[in-house]
C-alpha cells in the first residue's frame, strides 16, 4: 500500500502520461493522501482525454475500467477530500518556476475572466458583465462566476510569443452577495494583491514584473508594489486624465507637513506638447513594431493611501491604426520599450482564456457545493469530522497518520487499504 507523499506516479495516470509528466504528477501526490491522490490522478488525466462538458461523470466515462474504486468516490475530491488549493496552487507554481524560467526576472500578468454557470442551486453565482461580448455602448450580462486570475509568461522554443501559465486563481464576488453573507467586500484589485503577496512570500529569492489591464492599475496595486519595489514592479494603462502631483517641498517648520506638491500637466496634456521618440518595440503576437513614446513622471495620490511615485509611457504607434496608449510604471529607471513589450505581453493571458475554453472546456465544468468553491479560492478547510491517531485500538490499520472516528461513514468505497476507518 502506498501511503500519503509516496512520489511514485498513480498506476492509472503512468498508463497514459509521457514521462515527461511525472514530474508534474508526484508535486501532486505529496499534498494529497494516497486514496485522493490517485483519484485526482485519475481525474486529471480524464479532463484532458474527455471531449465535451468536463464534468466527472463525462471523465469517468472517458476513463472507463482505468478508473478504479467506486464512481461516487471521484465527486468527493474537490468537496470532501482534505487537501488545500492553495498549498497545492503554490506548489505547482514554484515546479514551474523551477522548471520553466529557473532564473532572472519572472514576468507575471493579472486579468479576471467570466464563467458562466447557470443554474438556482449554484453557490456564488452573480451576475457579471462580460467584457467579451461588451462595447461602450452595449453591456452583456452573464451569471456564473468571476475568477481572478494570475499567470506567469514562460518561453515556448516553438513560438514566437511567451505563453501564459495560469498559477493562482481567486472567486469575485459581488457587493450584494457579500453584504448578504455578511463578508468584507474585496475588489479584483484587492484579491489580486493578496495573491501577488502570497507569491512574494513563497518565493522569496526571485524579482517579479507584474502587468495588468486598467482594472488592475489602481492606487492601491501601485502602492502595494511600491513598498516592495526591490523585487516588484507593476506595468498597467493610466488614465488620460490622472492627477498627478510634484514632490511635497522642504518642511518649512510651520504647520504640518505638505503630503503632495503642486499638480503637474495631466498626461494627455503632457503627450499632446512634449517631444516624442521613435522606438522599435516588441508587439502583440511577438513581433516588433516603430512607436512614438514620450516619458515623464510623478506622483499619484489618494486620500488616506499615500502617494506613490509613477513613471508614465505614452505610446503611438507609427504604424497600423492602433490607438494610443498611457502606460505607468512605478520603477523610474524603467526604459519605455521594456514597458511597452511587457504590456503587450499581457495579451497572451487573453489568448490562454480562448485556448482553454476551446480545447479544454473551462466553461464545461460543474460545482455547485460551497466547499467546491471555497477550494478553487484557495480556501477550503478539513472536513468537520476531527481525525484522531490511526491506532490499532480505535479501529485504524496503525501505519497512517489520521483515520476517520470508528463508526463514522467510509471515505470511499472498495477500499483496499488494511482499515476501512483509513483515508
């Protein structure tokens, strides 16, 4: 019997996986036990063989006599089983990281993308905006979920742009559904810096570049990335008309102490006068491009949060019918082609949603448990029944660490460990 962390691959997932894969596979069996580990082996070699909907009775379906144990037992993984999303999120990260950019500067991009999940017994659906099939003068509204999500931009040998990896995924949920449960409202902005924090804290030898569309270039992700700017700088559009302000002058000894200084031309005004330079940059799709930039800096404000030193970009392209762009960076030492080719990295994020809702069926899944949901954040605890020891006398098989309570209901069936108590 393999017991939990046990790093040989599950029998049924070494059937199909390239050994390549194996590496990928025993992260996962170190934050799993033994019976849910070859389940969810089990289930994710399913979801990538399944066509259609990925939902578990399609995957089994798909696996057929390759799925051992009883087909009840498989849904109880992501609702049941006691394991954490985000230990197991911050794992497969790091085996990326490790694997695909081993070192120099990690280029991580931001962006929250719609899935929609109909249904009156759903937990946390809203009601979203699509930003798809949305225009300035038309808004599409879809119920399901908003995920925020954060990926890393690794290089493909076989194309000519980087590819975004998906890393740390977190659930929006709306103003009216935390108020109805009584939960502290968090903005896309906010639930994406705690996730940039976790990953700062988790891989605390490498330097990151963080890119995010206009949703993500707030006051509060500059200033989040100011306080650690040795190892973290952000890259989002600013907004035509910001308010920017000059350095606070010298305390002159009277009264308190100025915070900001005077304003500064707002950064259409800025672009329209001043100068600009012909650059070639790296574009969209991996190919490069002549664009008109002009720099300047200074400083954003917002009451009650600070000011935060800002360095902006505009962008004209020279060619094509592209519009103009107002880029910000918090690094002043930034040069403007690296902050035009790593915004136009970001589209890659964009192209990774389209690939996975086509070729893997990201809208195709189905969870509607609460704990099911609380996992894809992240969040999910053990199960309510508190383990004790695995002894001989209280039922257990006496070489696992945890079993259930004697007399509480089996994990799974058809088990072939030596205690049916054990999970």
């Amino acid at each position: 019997m393999r017991v939990a962390g046990d790093p040989r691959p599950s029998p049924t997932a070494a059937m199909i996986l390239p050994p390549e894969a194996h590496g990928l596979v025993q992260v996962l069996a170190f934050h799993f036990t033994s019976p849910t580990y070859q389940r969810a082996s089990t289930l994710l070699v399913g979801a990538i063989l399944t066509t259609g909907r990925r939902t578990v009775a399609n995957v089994l379906r798909a696996r057929r006599h390759l799925a051992p144990g009883h087909r009840t037992d498989y849904p109880r993984v992501r609702s049941r089983a006691p394991w954490s999303g985000l230990t197991l999120g911050c794992a497969l990260a790091r085996f990326r990281l490790d694997h695909v950019v081993p070192d120099g500067v990690v280029t991580r991009v931001g962006d929250d993308t719609v899935d929609g999940h109909p249904g009156p017994n759903v937990c946390g659906k809203a009601r979203h905006r699509d930003p798809v099939r949305s225009s300035h003068s038309y808004t599409a509204w879809r119920y399901g979920h908003t995920w925020v999500v954060l990926a890393v931009l690794v290089p493909v040998p076989v194309a000519k742009r980087r590819w975004a990896l998906p890393i740390l995924i977190d659930l929006y949920r709306t103003p009216e559904l935390d108020r109805a449960e009584k939960h502290p409202h968090k903005t896309p902005a906010q639930l994406m810096c705690r996730r940039l924090r976790l990953f700062l804290l988790r891989s605390p030898d490498r330097t990151f570049v963080f890119t995010g569309d206009s949703g993500y270039g707030t006051h509060e992700v500059a200033r989040f990335c100011d306080r650690h700017r040795a190892r973290r700088t952000p890259i989002s559009p600013l907004h035509p008309d910001a308010n920017l302000f000059a350095p606070p002058p010298p305390y002159s000894g009277q009264g308190r102490p100025r915070i900001k200084g005077a304003r500064v031309p707002k950064p259409r005004q800025a672009a329209e006068t001043a100068s600009r330079t012909r650059l070639t940059v790296v574009w969209y799709g991996g190919g490069t491009r002549w664009v008109e930039a002009r720099t300047g800096t200074g400083h954003g404000y917002k009451g009650g949060c600070g000011r935060v030193p800002l360095r902006g970009v505009f962008v004209r392209a020279a060619t094509g019918a592209h519009r103009d762009e107002y880029l910000f960076t918090t690094d002043p030492a930034l040069w403007a082609d690296a902050v035009v080719g790593a915004y136009c990295g970001r589209w890659s994020i964009e192209t990774t949603f389209q690939e996975a809702r086509s070729a893997l069926g990201l809208e195709t899944t189905r969870g509607r448990r609460r704990s099911e949901r609380e996992r894809s954040r992240g969040r999910a605890r053990p199960r309510s029944r508190s383990p004790t020891p695995c002894a001989p006398s209280a039922g257990g098989c006496g070489t696992r660490p945890f079993c259930h309570r004697p007399g509480t209901a089996r994990p799974f069936r058809n088990s072939r460990t030596p205690s049916a108590n054990c999970y």
